[in-house]
C-alpha cells in the first residue's frame, strides 16, 4: 500500500467491459508528511475520491481488482481504497 494524492482522472471512451461504472483516477505518491514523490500511477476508485483527496493505494493486484471492481480478474495492479482524513506521526 502507498499514500497518494488524487491529481486528475483519466478519461477513456472505451474500457474493457470488467471497468464499466469504475473511474480511473490519476495519483502521485506522497511521503507521511505530504511531500510530493516521483512515483504517478493511475488507480481505479473504490471509494469515490476526488482530486486534492489524500488516498490509500492497493497494490496488490487480486485485492485491488476485487476492491475496485466488485469482481475478481480483472487485470489492475492500482486501486484506490480510502481517503485518509489525517496523518498522525508517532
């Protein structure tokens, strides 16, 4: 898993059927205190985030496509799978 903000959404006209009504957001990874990394990566979203969102990425790719679709198989390594409301550093 990775913390990430939300940048943008990707639109695509047409998808693979197994992504009807799921959203592919656009996200960059960010460190615990909210600094921006290099890493972007597009995730589909399982909890309606927005962009600006700080959210919580699934990487592994049987959890993610289960979380973001609803069905298992579905060939996605990324999914959006909570906004966080705060970061706490112990």
């Amino acid at each position: 898993m990775l913390i990430a903000r939300v940048i943008g959404n990707v639109v695509a006209t047409q998808k693979n059927q197994r992504y009807e009504g799921t959203r592919a957001m656009l996200c960059r990874q960010i460190t615990p205190e909210g600094e921006d990394m290099d890493y972007t990566c597009i995730a589909l979203d399982s909890v309606n985030a927005g962009e600006g969102d700080i959210v919580i990425i699934a990487q592994e790719g049987w959890s993610a496509s289960t979380a973001a679709t609803g069905r298992p198989g579905a060939a996605i390594d990324s999914a959006i799978v909570g906004v966080v409301d705060k970061i706490e550093l112990l």
